[in-house]
C-alpha cells in the first residue's frame, strides 16, 4: 500500500515533466519555424495548418527517439517500462514515421503555390505521397494492432468524422445562403488534419492511455 502511493506522485512528476516539457519545445520550435518561413504572412489559416503539421512532426520525433532509445523512451512517452516499449516498437516506429511524414507534408503545403518558396506541385505531391505512405503503412502492420489498437483507431474515426460532420454542415448551410463566407480549402485540410489529432486523444483517454504510467 506504502509503496503504492509513493509511486502515484512519481507518476504524476513525470507526467507534468512531460507536459512542460513538450510544452516549451513545442512552442519554441513553433517560433524558429514561423522565423524561418514566415508562416504570419500567409494567412491564418494557413498558420494555423502549419501549427497542426508542427505538431505531427513533433510528435513523430518524440516516438522516433523514445523508440530508439528505449531507456530514455521510457520517461519520455507514457509507457509503464522500458519492456513494454520494446514489445511496442515495430508499430511505435511505424506511427513515428507516419506522423513525421504527414506533419512535414503540411508544413511544404503551407508554403506551397505561385508566388510562394515552392511550386504548387510540389506541395500538392508531398501531401498525397504522404497519405499513400500513411495507407500503405497501415496495410502493412494492422494485423499487429491488438483487439484495443484497433478498437481505439475505429473510435478516433469515429469521433473525427462525427465532429467534422458537425462542423462542416453547419457551415456548408451558412455559406450557402450567404450568411458565413465559405471555408477555404486549407481549412478544410486544417479541420480533418487537427481534426483527427484531438479524436485521437481523445479516444487514447476514453481507454485510460493517457493515465500516467
């Protein structure tokens, strides 16, 4: 029982040193990006976009490294111990990749397009390789996802779709009949990227995986 609760405050250090650090890297990180390209002068929603994709990339890089290095991925991501990172890694190496690819396709979208730092092709190439590798990934390992993997990854889709629904429709009827303007395309984009970013934690907390390990 002692030790118990001795471990419940340990829990909750970690949690918080994860919290603020992610916190500081990210917003940090953020600013260097927005010096570097300028994203303020694009446009909200197009920062806004760019945000979403930093932070896919962000995270890819923190599974990326706590995959690799187990010993250190254990106090970064919420795992219980180094052994239950290993028997995770395949697939943990797996999502790193594909959020880091599909976080940096955003980001080359965002400063895509005429009179921007790289053709439109480009940006419109990078995102659509992305959901390929993203589609052939999931081809490949789904079969590893266990009965609650693939039970969190239907209800993430669920609760995207839903919300979007929700979201779009309603809109789509104002801009319709002229009462809102219509919603850009990088919007939309923006609206299902962050869209299944927050379904997902969602989901992840509904299950109890965002309690501190």
């Amino acid at each position: 029982m002692t030790g118990e609760m001795m471990a419940e405050p340990g829990k909750a250090k970690k949690f918080m040193l994860q919290m603020i650090g992610g916190g500081i890297a990210g917003g940090t990180g953020m600013i260097a990006l927005n010096h570097v390209l300028a994203l303020n002068t694009l446009g909200t929603d197009r920062l806004i976009l760019a945000a979403i994709g930093f932070i896919y990339v962000m995270t890819g890089l923190i599974v990326l490294a706590g995959s690799l290095v187990p010993k250190m991925g254990a106090k970064m991501l919420n795992v219980s111990d180094e052994e239950d990172l290993r028997e995770q890694r395949r697939l943990l190496l797996s999502s790193s990749l594909t959020l880091l690819t599909f976080g940096a396709a955003q980001i080359i979208l965002v400063v895509a397009g005429e009179g921007n730092m790289i053709p439109a092709w480009m940006g419109a190439g990078a995102m659509l390789l992305s959901l390929v590798f993203a589609a052939a990934i999931w081809i490949r390992d789904h079969h590893l996802y266990d009965e609650m993997m693939m039970k969190l990854s239907l209800d993430a889709s669920y609760i995207c779709f839903c919300g979007l629904w929700l979201v779009l429709v309603p809109w789509g009827c104002l801009a319709m009949t002229g009462l809102a303007p219509a919603p850009t395309p990088t919007a939309i984009i923006a609206l299902f990227s962050g869209g299944y970013l927050l379904s997902s934690v969602v989901a992840a907390g509904r299950v109890g995986l965002l309690a501190p390990k």
